[in-house]
C-alpha cells in the first residue's frame, strides 16, 4: 500500500511532495528584529529534512507585535535584508518550499526569553514596551495591561501585516500562514476572554471576527495571487465563556469564502486558566471538524510524533497535511525515518546519499 504522507498534495496553487509540513517554531535568536546566523543554520537543517513545507517562525509585522525582544520581525528594510541573507543560502542547497507566518503578538508582547522564564517585560524597563490588544485586559493579572486599539491603532497594524505581506512576496517565499492562534492579537479579537469591545470590533461573533478577517483580506490583496494564504487558529480556548470549536467551525468558513488555502489547527494559549489534557492527536478531533464542516483543507499539528499515527490522520480524513514542531527539532530527519517505516522513498541531497542504511537500500531517490 503506498503510504499517503508521501503523496504530492496542492496547498491552494502551491504543490507539494508530500504532506509533511515543519510547523513556525520561535527561536528568539533575532538581534532588533532581524534573523541572524542561527536562523540559516536552524531553516538550512530543516530545509535537509525531507518535509514538503517549511514554516518560518512567528515574525512580528511590527516591533511591537513580537512576542520577545529577541523575536523575528519583518517591518524595515533592514530585517528583509537580514531575512534575504538567510534564504539564499538556505536556498543554495534546498529546494523545499518555504513559507512564513506573520504574527502580532498582542498582549502577550514584550516578554523575556522562555529559557529565562518568559515573562512580561514591563515597558520602561530594558527590552520591554506597551502592548496592544482589543481591549485593556492583561494576559495574567500581574501583566502590564495593553493599551486597547483604537481604529488608527488597528489601521496601523492592518497596514503592518499589508507591508510584510509585500515584503514576503518581495523575498520570494512560498506561501503565509497569518497567526490567528494560541491567544496573540488576532486571536485576543475572536476571544471574550480577551475582547470586551462595545464597538463593531466586540460582542457577537460576527463582530469579533471583523478585524481577522480584514486583516486576511488585506494581506490576501497584497500577496500575488498564485501563492496562497492561510490560518493558524486555536480551536478551542479550553476555557468557559471563551472560544469554540463551533466558532472555529464559522471563522473557518468566512475565511474560505475569502481565499484562504487552509486552516493549521491548534488550541489554547489565550488564559492561563486554560485546561488541556495533552496526550497524543489531542487536537486532531478539532482539524476533523473544521475539515468536514467548514469545507476547507487542514494541517493538524499537536504532539504528532508517530508516522503511522500520521499516516492514519490522513487515511481517515481528519486533515490534508500534518505539522510538526519539536518534534522535528528533536530529529530533524523525521521524515526520513518516516518514509522507511511507511515504505515510502524520499530525496534527500547529493552529499547524503552514502547514509541510507543497509536495511533501507532502496530508501533514497537518486535522481
């Protein structure tokens, strides 16, 4: 049986050799804003992996909407630049579409590095500035609040995701992912938890999809037309009065009507009351859904370790692709290991070639 992770899949007009896609994964390795020697080491290593898509990290489409002062930004000519260094070379031995996702981290912004604990940076100290969302309500009650958005506020930022949209284009990336998940800006829109808007930005659920939506619309229009565009969301809050599945269910399909190529599905992350039971293919259920009832193809993605697991997703339609993250970080040649289990055949570069095991003769295309 030929194992359909290694089928060719079309991701809107974008064609991909299998169905392995390298979920964004931050790095906080930037210098103000801009990707740096690590990200060509980090993208060029994934670039070997055999994967159908690589994602790049959450990137802030302005200072203030990184999540961390060592984050990625693509907003001035000088990150576009820097970002430009790290594709040629990537590009030099790698063939592998490379797609990013633009992000606005909101409320959740200005915080420190998570191996030093990740919390709020408070704005007149070092490395830290004022956070936006839709409305004035901390993440943690100890977090200083954000400034709620007003309309220029909101234009300024529609108008940030317009310029690094055309800058993404400008760089020649493949396909981007607008991050409208796991509790950042676009995500804080769609969420009571976060959103206590009286305007025609809050309220009903037409209302609080209003500013994704533009946002979608806006970055749509300004990306060429023959590369596509999706969503990340988090499904679920995982939390009373906050954001469901149902509604991930009508965001999705608004945003189909729009264009969009599919929906990366995840969860979580807006309250720290949040309560998830983490196990594997707990999200899974959530891309069914979406897939089914919405029409619209999916990436599942969350604790998706196994390759028959991800082999048995998508034989039973509950997604079109499967995401990785640290679990690529952990082995980086995931879908090599994935391919010999499944009986698949993958390509890898020239100068590995000599590496296939005995047992797996045959695992490598040469040509």
């Amino acid at each position: 049986m030929t194992s359909m992770l290694f089928e060719p899949v079309s991701l809107g007009p974008l064609k991909l050799d299998n169905r392995i896609v390298i979920a964004p994964m931050c790095q906080y390795s930037s210098e103000n804003g801009a990707a740096t020697d690590w990200h060509m080491i980090h993208l060029g290593h994934l670039a070997l992996s055999g994967a159908g898509l690589l994602i790049i990290e959450a990137t802030g489409v302005e200072p203030e909407g990184r999540i961390s002062y060592a984050d990625m930004g693509l907003y001035s000519d000088h990150t576009e630049k820097a970002l430009a260094r790290v594709l040629e070379g990537v590009r030099r031995y790698s063939s592998m579409p490379i797609a990013i996702q633009l992000a606005h981290a909101g409320r959740k912004a200005s915080t420190d590095l998570p191996w030093v604990g990740g919390k709020q940076i408070a704005p007149d100290a070092k490395n830290g500035w004022q956070t936006f969302g839709p409305s004035s309500l901390g993440f943690h009650p100890t977090d200083n609040p954000p400034v709620a958005l007003d309309k220029a506020g909101m234009k300024r930022v529609r108008d940030a995701f317009v310029a690094a949209a055309k800058r993404s284009a400008r760089l020649g990336l493949a396909g981007i992912e607008i991050h409208s998940a796991h509790g950042y800006l676009l995500h804080e829109f769609l969420s009571p938890h976060a959103n206590q808007r009286t305007d025609s930005y809050g309220g009903s659920l037409e209302n609080r999809m209003r500013f994704p939506l533009e946002i979608f619309d806006a970055v749509r229009e300004a990306f060429p037309a023959g590369r596509p565009v999706w969503v990340r969301l988090s499904a679920q809050d995982w939390a009373e009065g906050g954001w469901t599945l149902a509604e991930s269910v009508e965001y999705s399909k608004a945003l189909k009507q729009r264009g969009a190529a599919a929906i990366h599905v995840s969860s979580g992350g807006l309250t720290p009351k949040q309560l998830i039971k983490m196990e594997p293919h707990y999200q899974v259920p959530f891309s069914k859904e979406i897939k089914e009832k919405a029409g619209i193809q999916t990436i599942a993605v969350g604790l998706i370790t196994d390759p028959r697991q991800a082999e048995q997703i998508l034989r039973k339609g509950e997604a079109d692709m499967v995401a990785l993250a640290r679990g690529m970080l952990y082995d980086p040649r995931w879908p090599w290991h994935a391919a010999a289990e499944l009986g698949a055949r993958i390509k890898p570069p020239p100068q590995y070639l000599r590496s296939a095991p005995h047992e797996h003769a045959d695992l490598f295309i040469k040509d």
